[in-house]
C-alpha cells in the first residue's frame, strides 16, 4: 500500500554518500514494490536515480527503471556507466529494452551492442525489425513453453526453472518441435491436476492468438473481447514468437485514447507539455487553426452574400451565434459518440444505414425542442413581437440541429470507409463545416420569410 514507506529526498542522497548504501538501501526497500520505489525516487536528480537504481541491484533496480517515462529514462540511463548500461539492458524485460533502445540515439545503441549477451543482443535485433505499433513490436520473447508429452510434474519443475528468466508462467503454452502453437493450459490447472497426467491431457487446444503483424489496437481489441491477461504472438506459419501481456496493452490504449483525443481536437502530435517550449506547442496547433480559419472565410462570405437581408432585418444577426453554436454542439456531440463506437467496435460499417437513420431521428427530436425554445425567446425578445422572426429562428434550428447531428455521424463513417482514422474528423473541423451550412440555411430562410 502506498505511504508505508516514508523517506525524504535529502535522506536519499545522503544514504548514497555512505559506504554501505547498497546495504541501506536494500534494507529500506525490502519486499516493497518497485512502484513506490519509483515513486519516492522520480524527483531526485538522473545522476542519483542511477545510483539508486545500480545499487538495488537486479531484478528489483531494472524494474523501478522501467515505470520512468522514455525521456526521464533516457537521461537517466545517459548518467550510467558502458557497463552499468549494458548490465541494465540485459536485465530489463525484452519489451521495455526495445522501447528504450528506440529512444536512444543510434550511435549510443550501436555502441553497446557489441557488449551485450549474445543471446539479448540477436532478441534485440529481431524485435527492433517489427513495424511500429504492430503486436511485434509490442510483444515480449520472454514466455513459457512445454511439450505436450510431458507429464504435469515434469511439466512444473521445467517451470520451476525457467520462472526467473520469463514474463509470466501464469499461462502457459504447448509447442510442437517445429515451435507451431498447439495449445495453452493455466498454471492453477497444473497445480491442480494428478503428476502422472499428460500436458496433452489437459492443454485447451483452443487458443486465442494474435498475428505478428497485427495492429496493436486490434490486439487490445482482441484482448478485452476474450478477457485475457495474455495473448500469444504467432507468425504466419503458426509458429510462436512472443506473447503481449496487459501491462503493455493498458499502455497502448492509454496512447491510443491520448492520440485520439488530440486528434478530435485538432492537435496533432503528443509531447510533454511541460518540457515543450511555447513554439513547438503552437507549431502542433497552427495548421489545423489555418486550415479552420480558410473554412471560416466561407461562412463570413455566405453572410457578405445576404447582406441585405441582414441590414433590412437586423434581429437576424442577435440569433446568429445561438445556430451556430448549438449546430456546432450537436454535431460534436455525434461525431464523438460515432468516433468512440467505431473505436470500441461497438459500431461496425454493415450498421451505416441503422446509425445514419438513428442520428437523423435524434437530431430532429433534439431539433424541434431547441427551435420551440429559440422560436420563443425571438418572440419574448422582438419588439415588435414578429412572428416571422420567430418562425424563421425556430425552424431554422430544427433544420440545422437535424443536419449538424446527421452530418457528425456522417463525417467519420466516411474515413472510416477510406481507411482513415475516424479521430482525424476533428470537433473544430466538424463545428466550422456545420457553421457554414447554418448560415446558410438560416439566411436563406429568413429571405423567403420576409
């Protein structure tokens, strides 16, 4: 539980200034989670946080190493010694080694591969050719295998010793000679069967799997659809390569949801915003705003088109920002509803037509309670208590509200469809293209009325 342990920063440093920090160190710590180690150390200087970490020794210091974000690893492994940083390389999980030596600069990393194992060093370069974002790139090499002619006990000691060195032996799964995935049994099935049985007795031979080159987000999708807190990676021929736990997975739909969210907000790209200075930060906005500026010239265009309904009519102009901003609202609100259902594979493209008539149905319901509201407030409001006005305000907004919600169902369908991210349909792209069809419609109107 977190805050048992209670040890100020200065006190750190001051241990690491003693003969026998090693000793100390380890004695503080002892049976506490590497999290909370990493918790209490995160705010100490790189310089120390490697000393720390060298003197907890292995496994524990590789795996406080590995809660750090890629640029605080970075400088904190640049703060080690060659043989420190090889030493940590080859202790850390195969996953988490790739992700670091990817955030390296590659004259550092080709420096250090002739010095690490040889067995680390071929698992490092076999991982390092997998296409970003894929299950290969994201998966780990470090996974438990039997034979399915072994006997349960003989099954049990094999991963007795091969324990220390994997990811995990909660799962386990059955190869052939060729390494071909033939089946998978749960280590608390092992446990609990008779010593003498067969693996092949008691393996499922129906296993869920993933192909190397499959994109992460449909691993994830594969891993909550099936509930599972491991997946086995296989190649095209059906061989074995790896397996993705939750613990990765968890971070790929943290940095999915992240780009996402980016995304519909039109800003592109992901940094630490407290490391970035200003103008980096406004170079991610900028061409997204430039772009929305150009679309906004059309809406002020429509206007300069119907001008003269404008200074005949001046009420007109009170009512503009209310259509547009609840046009714009109601299609945002669509398009994220529409975006996260075909995210989540809760909306797939055979059901086009059902959310096209769904969203039609409920832009209208909304719809018409808006332009009741609207159509009263211009007659509360008008002077001269013109019916035109309220009539040209209401039906108006039952038209653009209706449009705008159909429209922001719409819009990300069509990505979909071109195999585009449905997230690059941005809420401030959607409300600009919606603010133009408002204008529109309302002026238009409002000409026929009056």
């Amino acid at each position: 539980m977190r805050g048992k342990i209670s040890i100020a920063g200065v006190e750190l440093r001051e241990i690491l200034t003693e003969e026998n920090a090693r000793e100390i160190l380890r004695e503080i710590f002892h049976n506490v989670h590497p999290f909370e180690i990493f918790s209490l150390i995160e705010g100490l200087e790189a310089e120390d946080i490697a000393k720390v970490i060298m003197k907890l020794g292995f496994p524990i210091g590789a795996e406080v190493f590995e809660y750090f974000e890629d640029e605080d690893r970075e400088e904190i492994f640049k703060s080690l010694t060659r043989d420190q940083m090889v030493k940590l390389i080859e202790e850390m999980s195969a996953d988490d080694r790739v992700d670091l030596l990817k955030s390296l600069p590659q004259k550092l990393v080709d420096s250090l591969m002739p010095f690490i194992a040889q067995a680390e060093r071929n698992d490092i370069k076999r991982l390092l050719d997998y296409t970003e974002s894929t299950a290969g790139a994201i998966m780990t090499t470090e996974y438990a295998t039997l034979n399915m002619n072994m006997t349960v006990s003989e099954g049990l000691i094999h991963l007795k010793h091969i324990a220390p060195e994997r990811e995990t032996i909660f799962s386990v799964y059955i190869v052939d000679e060729e390494r071909v995935l033939v089946g998978g049994v749960n280590l608390d099935k092992l446990i609990l069967s008779k010593e003498t049985q067969l693996i092949k007795e008691i393996m499922n031979r129906e296993i869920i799997s993933v192909k190397i080159d499959d994109d992460q987000e449909n691993v994830s999708k594969v891993m909550a659809d099936y509930d599972l807190l491991v997946v086995p990676v296989i190649d095209n021929e059906n061989k074995m390569v790896g397996i993705i736990t939750i613990d990765d997975i968890v971070d790929v739909v943290n940095e999915e949801a992240t780009e996402d969210f980016l995304r519909h907000g039109s800003v592109q790209g992901d940094v630490d915003y407290i490391t970035s200075n200003p103008f980096n930060l406004a170079k991610q906005r900028i061409i997204w705003l430039l772009l929305l500026v150009l679309v906004g010239f059309i809406s002020g265009f429509i206007m300069q088109l119907k001008q003269e309904i404008l200074e005949s009519v001046i009420a007109l102009a009170f009512f503009l920002p209310l259509l547009s901003g609840s046009a714009g609202n109601a299609g945002t609100q669509s398009s994220t509803v529409i975006i996260r259902g075909l995210a989540t594979g809760e909306l797939e493209m055979k059901d086009i037509w059902k959310i096209i008539l769904k969203e039609m149905v409920i832009g209208l319901i909304i719809g018409i309670a808006l332009g009741l509201a609207s159509g009263l407030r211009a007659v509360i409001t008008d002077s001269h208590h013109d019916m035109r006005l309220a009539f040209t305000v209401g039906i108006s907004m039952v038209f653009v509200v209706t449009l705008s919600t159909l429209l922001g169902a719409i819009f990300p369908v069509i990505f979909k469809k071109m195999k585009l991210d449905p997230a690059l349909m941005s809420a401030p792209f959607i409300a600009s293209i919606i603010d133009i069809f408002s204008i529109f419609i309302y002026l238009s109107l409002a000409e026929i009325m009056f």
